[in-house]
C-alpha cells in the first residue's frame, strides 16, 4: 500500500512539473515565430555593441524634449549573456539632432562606485528651473539600488547625488521619475537571489509589484504580476502604463494625488485609451541584426530600439507619420 502511494504522488509530481514546464514555455513564448516588418534605411548606432571597445547593451533609452538621448550600456543580469563580465556599466549620451549620431560614455563624477555601477532602467525628470534629474536602476554586486545624478550639459558628465535602497525595493527592474527625490519603480521578482527567482517563475507566482518611493514615504502600489518591467506615464501625467513581461500584457493603472494606484485595464495594444485601440507592429526580426530587445523610444520621426545586452538600432523615418 505504501508502495503504491509513493507511485501515486510520484505521478502526481511529475504531472505538476510537466504541466508547470509547458506554462513557462508558453510565458517565455519559446515557440513563437517572427514574421519579419522591415524599415527602410535603418541602421545600428555607432558605439554600442562594440566588442573591441567592451561596449555592448542598450537596456534601456530615454529622450529629452530637445533630442539628447540616455542610455544605459552594460547590465549583467543574472542568466543573461555579457561580453564583458569584467567592464562596469556605463551611461551612453547620443544627439538625435546630429546628422549620424554617435553613442559617447557620459562621465561620471567622483566619489562614485564605478567599479560595481551596472546600470538596467532610466528615467529623466526636468525641474521647474530646468535641471535634468536622471535616475537609475543599478545591481552592484547583484543587489538593487536607485542612484540619482544630474546632467551637467556643459561637459556632457553626469553629478551623483544620492543611493537610495529600500526593503522594498529587491529586484528593481525599471523606474519612472515624478520629481527631484520621487519615483515609481517596477519589481520584476519578490526574490533578487537567481535560483529563488526562476523557481518564482517557473511556478507562476504573481508576487512582482510597483513601488512608490520618496523621502517621506514607501508603498507597494500596486501588485499580483507575474514580472512587472517598463513602466512609464501617459503625457497627461494622469495614467500609468505598466507592462507585465510574462503575462504577456499592459496595465493601465490611473494616478492619484496620493500617488496610488488604481487599474482601468489590461491590454496588448497601443493607443491604449481609445474606444478602438489597435496595434501596428513596425519593426520585427529573427535575432539576425538585434538579440533580446528591451526598449523602443520615439522621438521626432525617428525610432531607437534598445537590447538588454546586444547592439542598439537607429531609424529616422523620411515622411510624417510613419512612426
């Protein structure tokens, strides 16, 4: 009889294994295929994904009102690919008012941990008199932090000035800035150790969140994602926009003067807010030119698509309103 139940649960083991192993297939979407979209007269950006120099990865992009463009270059993330293990993280500066722009390392001031920087999501924040804040979401030793810098445009150098952890704040993956000292941030695992965050994935746990943090006050604002990611704001500043890696989906979260959070809708589309929204895939490809891409940012006609670990690609469109 014992021997029997052993059988038993060991089929049933084996059963819940095999029906969790086919869910994170299809999470990972490990049998889909690409149709290829093609743009015209599109090419990869000078100084990213360039092996000889070290520099490689384009995480994630974000783009001033005037044009100028931040990068973060060189995360290694636990289980992903780097070409340089050894090479601390940089921040990449790039002008989409060039004729042919060039990625350029910002530096960085002193007193900084260089060493240990391996930056993944930005965010910028523009103050009442103009200063750039630029937030980052930085691993040192596989950890998670939010640094703050500004941008100091006369010597192209970014000023540190502050590192903000929280319990809170375990396994940051991207961040929105909403002022000087705030920010939503984005926890893509409840675990920030590798093997308990594949075992949170492999079992479906929806225990990834958003976060609200400043000087005052911490709160989850948000939760129950499979692997909450980018996170961004509508142009009204009224809706937050958070998408959800593993499930396949955006949430549409509406923001209040307390900074909470409240859902309206989950979808897989854009123009998000409309009665009809639809989705227009303009750029697709099989790994051939990019490998793992992260971010898509437009600015002015001209597309920038960004990869966690791979090179960066660069499309100026040539009429209105084909991006």
């Amino acid at each position: 009889m014992g021997k029997l139940l052993l059988l038993a649960l060991a089929g049933i083991a084996a059963a819940f294994l095999a029906g969790r192993f086919m869910a994170f297939r299809n999470k990972l979407n490990a049998s889909r295929e690409i149709e290829p979209v093609e743009l015209p007269n599109c090419h990869l950006i000078k100084g990213i994904g360039n092996i000889v120099q070290l520099k490689a990865g384009s995480e994630d992009i974000d783009i001033l009102p005037n044009g100028l463009v931040f990068i973060s270059s060189g995360l290694k993330y636990p289980g992903l690919k780097s070409f340089a293990p050894d090479k601390p993280g940089e921040i990449l500066l790039m002008d989409l008012n060039e004729k042919n722009p060039k990625a350029r390392e910002l530096r960085i001031s002193r007193g900084f941990d260089l060493a240990s920087f391996n930056p993944h999501g930005i965010s910028t924040y523009i103050d009442k008199d103009d200063s750039v804040y630029l937030f980052v979401v930085n691993h040192p030793h596989q950890k998670s932090t939010v640094e703050v810098f500004t941008f100091v445009e006369d010597d192209n150098s970014l000023k540190h000035l502050k590192t903000i952890k929280h319990d809170l704040l375990p396994s940051v993956n991207d961040i929105l800035a909403v002022g000087p000292d705030r920010f939503y941030a984005t926890n893509d695992h409840y675990f920030s150790d590798s093997v308990l965050m594949f075992l949170e994935m492999f079992l479906g746990l929806t225990w990834s969140n958003v976060v609200y943090y400043s000087p005052t006050e911490v709160k989850e604002v948000s939760g129950g994602f499979y692997s909450a990611n980018g996170i961004n704001m509508s142009p009204d500043e009224k809706y937050i926009y958070i998408a959800d890696l593993l499930d396949h989906n955006i949430h549409v979260m509406e923001k209040h003067a307390n900074w909470n959070l409240t859902q309206m809708k989950v979808l897989r589309v854009q123009n998000i807010l409309s009665e009809k929204p639809l989705v227009s895939r303009v750029y697709a490809e099989n790994g051939s030119v990019l490998q793992g891409s992260s971010v898509a940012a437009v600015h002015d006609g001209k597309l920038l698509i960004g990869t966690v670990f791979h090179k960066a690609l660069y499309y100026a469109a040539s009429a209105p309103g084909q991006i």
